[in-house]
C-alpha cells in the first residue's frame, strides 16, 4: 500500500511547500534517523503510523540522485545503486497522484543507473523518487527524497541575453538599506541532498552598483547573472531575500529579459505603499504565478545584434558586484567606464573597494583591463575570434599581494560570460556587406558585429599575460 506524506520545509531561500513522497514502509539503518521518522497519510483520512522498524538485509537506499532535461518533454534520471532486488520510478506532475513509470529487476551493484522519461509533461513540475526493495511483497521499501524538474514550455525563440530587474523602494520613513540583497531565478544549489530538489536550479544574484543602492525614494535596474539560464522557462521563480536586520520595504519589481517587460509584482495597497524584505520575510513570485502573468505569455523578444556600450559596463559592473559579495563591494559614487581603442580593443576600469585585506584593511582602488578580440584558429584549424583580457592594472601598488586574489576569479567570470553572449550574434545582411563577419568593438564601448572575412564565431575566452600579473595566476577560476 502507498503512503504519501507532505510536510512543509523551511528553507533559507524562501518558504514553500515541499512534498515529501513516503511509498510503502520506510526504514533506515540509521537508528537515529529511524526515531525521528513517521509517516502521515497525504488524504484528510488515515492515521499517523510508525516507520517499519527493519527492512531485509541487503536492500540500501539510492544515493547521488539527480535529474536532467534534454528537451521539455524529457527528463533523465541518474542515481547510484546500492544494492536491491528491485527497483521502481514513479512520478508525479504539478502534484497529480503517484504513478509508477518503470521497475527494474535487481540493478549492478553500486554503480550508477539511468533512466529516460520520454513522456514527461512541458511546461510543468515533473517529480520522481526512486523506490527499492526485497521484491518478496512484504511491503518494505525505500524511498529516496524527491527530484523535481521544472521543464521548458517550448518556446525556443525566447533565448536571453541579458536579466534585469527593477526595484522601487517607495519613498517613506525608513524605507532603505544598506544591507545586500540577493535575487534568486532558480531555487538554489545548497539544499541538502536529504529534501526535495527543483532543478533547473543556482541562478542568483548579489546587487551592487557604483550608486548607493536601495535607497529610499529611488526606482533603480539591475543587471541579473546569467548563469543557468539560456532561455526565458529556465527562470522559475523569482525571489527576494537578505540578511541582517535592516529591512528594506519593496514598492515594485519588475523583471526584463532583453529589455522587455517578462513580469512585474506590485507589492503597494491600499493599507501599506510596500513590503518589508528582511531576514525573516523574503518576496518571491513562484512558477505558477510568473507563467500565467500576460507580459510572460506575450513575450516578444527583439533579434540580438550586438551589446550597447551601456549594457557591456553594466554587465561587467553588475559581476564585479555579485562576485565581491562578502570580500568587498563596488566603490560608491564612482563610475564604470569603457573606452575605445579600436575596434579589436576595449580599455575598461571599476572602482571597487576590497574588505580587510591581508592587514592593510580595506583597500580602495580602480581595476584596469583591456578586452581585446582577436583571430586565431581553433582545434580543428578552424578560423575563430579569441576574446581575452589582458594588460591588468590597478591604482593601488597592492595589486598582486591583495587585489589579485579576488580580482582574478571575476575577471575569468566577465571573460566567460561575454565570449558565451557573443557567440549567439545574430547575422548581418545589409546590401553589399561582404558574407563574412566578426565580432568587433564600437566606438561608445559595446560589441557588434562588422563586416569583413574574418570569422563570426568566439572561442572560449582566455586571460593572457598582463603588465602586473602572469597568465597562469590569472586562469586560475
């Protein structure tokens, strides 16, 4: 007979339901786990009933499992057997009864097994849990904590290039931080293997800017990491959440995706201009939510032609932001700045303060960096265009022992996130422009494509060898 329990988990994330899938009687090796453990029945009906006490030896949980998606109608399934007489998947979409979807017969012994469901539902919450045992009827088993996978709704022209979101902080007493804020597009990486787990999961960012942010008053976009997600149904949610006590009050948000309109909250009534987001109280617009709002569905998003010479600074400043979080922040009241040096070179500078670094304190001080384009070949002898920063510097004579350390993971991070953009420049045809094309520099400091024989296509970015640092310091993710 199955039994399924829901429990509600509160996760440091965002607090939501998570459906914890009991099939048959559970049992632990670890007697400590096995007393902590009961069994509530999912229906209004039914009873409490306690954990069966053993279960036949050699019969051991999955370990190690993790889902994947290939397209929206499919999702794999990857674990590491153990040791069972049988094995059985079931699955549950948008929280639909339990179904069985295949059962094994005894499985190779702790090695990784795999599945492919080739019938799972688009657009949707596919969940799955992996049930072993004895394989005699007893009816003792177990179940493995749940996998869910959000899949793609199929609108495969929706492929993003650039995140923002819009905040509002109202003007009313108090209404400002100082602290962080973290934005979340995805559940994250760090929930324990023991819950459930949503994938596509990790996207997040920390917001900073050379303004002073979230202040009272003010209406301000920021420019989202782009990690995880390369069309618009990989965000799955949207949400809000900082630490400390300094609680800022959210009149509005509103998230773009190449610049259009995707979704937008208004958290002002008629009692309150706003929501107080602290510590205790994070915002979040769940997948139903953002996937049945109008701006979601009408969509529409512009063919990419190039970065503007705005969008590149914020982009490269918004990194250095997420990535300083917890060692330094970006310099208040200074400027992110570009400046052209040809079309294959880019001079860029960021103000950026370092915290308590080694014993000097906070150091205070402007990276320097070139962005250069290049032709090179690559593996295959192929011609390519090779992106890569070079010549970095900064204001501070404490460069290698202090900046170093933090400045050249984010670096690698700017690197990586550019060369991946550019790689989807839509092509150019206008009149007589010769068929070939590459990527090059504009003069007001973003990327498009000219005209030309050397190639479109961007290989993998590197960092070479610099006035101040060496290459092999630098590479170093």
């Amino acid at each position: 007979m199955a039994t399924i329990s829901k429990s509600f988990f509160n996760s440091a994330a965002f607090n939501s339901k998570v459906m914890v899938l009991i099939v048959g009687l559970i049992a632990f090796n670890n007697a400590t786990a096995l007393q902590k453990t009961t069994v509530l029945n999912s229906a209004a009906t039914g009873q409490f009933i306690s954990v069966g006490p053993t279960i036949d030896p050699g019969v051991y949980p999955v370990q190690d499992f993790t889902l994947g998606s290939p397209s929206p109608t499919t999702v794999g399934l990857r674990w590491f057997n153990q040791q069972a007489p049988q094995t059985q998947v079931i699955r549950s979409i948008n929280g639909s009864a339990w179904q069985t979807i295949q059962t094994f017969a005894a499985l190779p012994d702790n090695k990784y097994a795999s599945f492919l469901d080739e019938n799972a539902s688009a657009n949707a919450e596919n969940c799955y849990a992996i049930i072993v045992s004895d394989a005699t009827g007893s009816g003792a088993s177990l179940t493995s904590p749940q996998r869910c996978y959000i899949t793609r709704d199929g609108r495969d022209e929706l492929v993003v290039h650039r995140l923002q979101l819009r905040i509002r902080v109202p003007d009313v007493k108090n209404a400002g931080t100082d602290n962080g804020v973290e934005v979340l597009l995805q559940t994250p990486t760090g929930l324990v293997t023991t819950v459930t787990n949503w994938y596509p999961r990790g996207n997040h960012t920390w917001l900073d800017s050379t303004d002073d942010d979230l202040e009272r008053g003010t209406n301000k976009t920021y420019d989202l990491m782009l990690n995880n997600i390369s069309q618009a149904s990989d965000i799955t949610l949207i949400s809000l959440r900082k630490p400390g006590n300094d609680s800022v009050c959210i009149a509005e948000f509103e998230l773009l995706i190449d610049g259009q309109s995707a979704f937008q909250k208004n958290f002002g009534t008629s009692q309150a201009p706003c929501q107080w987001l602290n510590s205790n109280n994070q915002l979040t617009a769940f997948r139903s939510e953002i996937r049945s709002s109008s701006a979601w569905n009408n969509l529409d998003l512009p063919f990419f032609f190039g970065i503007d010479g705005d969008w590149l600074r914020s982009r490269i400043e918004a990194t250095f932001g997420h990535s300083l979080h917890g060692k330094g922040e970006l310099r208040n009241g200074s400027t992110t700045t570009s400046r052209f040096v040809s079309e294959s070179k880019l001079a860029m500078s960021v103000p950026i303060i370092v915290h308590d670094a080694s014993i000097l304190g906070d150091v205070d001080s402007t990276v320097h960096f070139d962005l250069v384009l290049s032709p090179t070949e690559d593996a295959n002898g192929d011609p390519v265009t090779k992106l890569s920063i070079e010549n970095i510097d900064a204001d501070s004579f404490d460069l290698a022992a202090v900046l170093l350390p933090v400045v050249s993971p984010i670096l690698y991070g700017v690197s990586t996130t550019i060369e991946g953009q550019v790689q989807q420049f839509a092509p150019v045809i206008i009149g007589d422009v010769p068929a070939g094309t590459h990527p090059c520099f504009s003069p007001e400091g973003g990327i498009r494509v000219c005209s030309g024989s050397s190639p479109r296509q961007v290989e993998a970015a590197v960092l070479t060898k610099g006035r101040s640092i060496t290459a092999d310091r630098l590479t170093q993710p």
